[in-house]
C-alpha cells in the first residue's frame, strides 16, 4: 500500500519474476466502455476464476488497485460466486473474509489505503503489508538511472542532468518510466546529437 506511482505495481511483477512465478494480474480496467469490469463484485468473481485456474505452486495473482474490493461493503449485486458459493446480501465484510480465506494461489493485493484503515478481521488475513511511501531524491535519481539505461539512452543525459531531474521534479517512478519511454520513441538515429 501507498501513494500512486510509488513502484507497488513494479515490485509486484519483479517479486514474481525473481520467485520464478507466472503472474496474472486482476487488473481495473479505467476505460470507460469497459465500467463492468471494474466493479468489485466483477473483480471477485475475476479472481476466484484465476485461483481455479492457475496452478498454485507456479503462479502469483496481482490485484491491482484493489482500494474498493477490501473495503467489505460490495454489494456482489447478484454476482453468484459460484466458486465459492457465496450469496448476494449485501455490505458484507464476511464475504470479503470468506473470498480472502479461499484464494489457495499467494495474492499480492495493491491499494493506496493504509492497512490500518482496513477492517481488522480482514487485514489480520494478510501475511505481509509493506507501505511504500513517496520517493525521495535519491530513489528519484536512481530510477531515473535505471531507466535510462533499460532504455538505452544514455548518450542523452548526463549524470549530473539526471541529478538536476531528480532533484528539480518529485514524480514518481510511472512518470519518470512514462517520460522516458515518450523520448524513447522519438529519439534520433543518430548519435551525434547533444546532450539533453
């Protein structure tokens, strides 16, 4: 848990990859065609068909943006949860306990709520909650550094340059990745280019 674009999403991928886990990802989706799928009861339902799905030794489910599903009061308005067999009523906290007691597969759950402002009996079913907290400008630096090279752009920015951008600009990790990428797809062939 913590503010947007401190690297939680980031962390969860890599800790999948480094553990050798296939990560699957209940994403919410933001588009506006798409409003269904981002409802708690259908996110639910998303991720009890994963964990039946997925082999439980090899895989990593990711719940990202999952704010509105711990917050034990969706209604699952009809949704049958058939996995589970859990019922409709609504404001429910024990039907957000009893989805997270039957996930078998190892869950990352993301959400920019404190731990401490999720209900008791539902936080103590969370082995680990690590906040992360905004960056300060030596991780700024060194995810600009990071990415300057994953991208391979370092013929474009000094160190000191990237000192000044860390310093100068309190983004996060999505918007230093994001600004990259953008010069990434339009920087020159050529590298006789001045420096940035």
């Amino acid at each position: 848990y913590g503010a947007p674009g401190t690297g939680k999403t980031s962390f969860a991928k890599t800790l999948a990859d480094q553990l050798g886990k296939k990560c699957y990802i209940i994403a919410q989706d933001t588009k506006e065609r798409d409003r269904a799928t981002s409802t708690p009861e259908f996110r639910f339902a998303a991720l009890q068909i994963c964990d039946a799905q997925v082999d439980p030794e090899n895989s990593l489910i990711i719940v990202d943006e999952a704010d509105e599903m711990l917050q034990g009061n969706c209604g699952f308005g009809g949704l049958p949860f058939f996995l589970g067999g859990l019922g409709t009523a609504k404001g429910d906290k024990g039907m957000l306990n009893d989805v997270l007691d039957r996930v078998k597969t190892p869950t990352v759950w993301i959400t920019n709520t404190p731990a401490e402002a999720l209900d008791e009996s539902s936080r103590r079913r969370f082995d680990y909650a690590v906040e992360f907290r905004a960056l300060d400008n030596r991780q700024r630096l060194m995810i600009w550094q990071n990415n300057v090279r994953a991208m391979q752009l370092d013929e474009y920015f000094s160190e000191s340059m990237l000192e000044e951008l860390a310093l100068s600009y309190q983004i996060s990790a999505g918007g230093i990745a994001q600004t990259l990428k953008n010069i990434a797809g339009i920087k020159p062939e050529s590298s006789e280019v001045p420096q940035l």
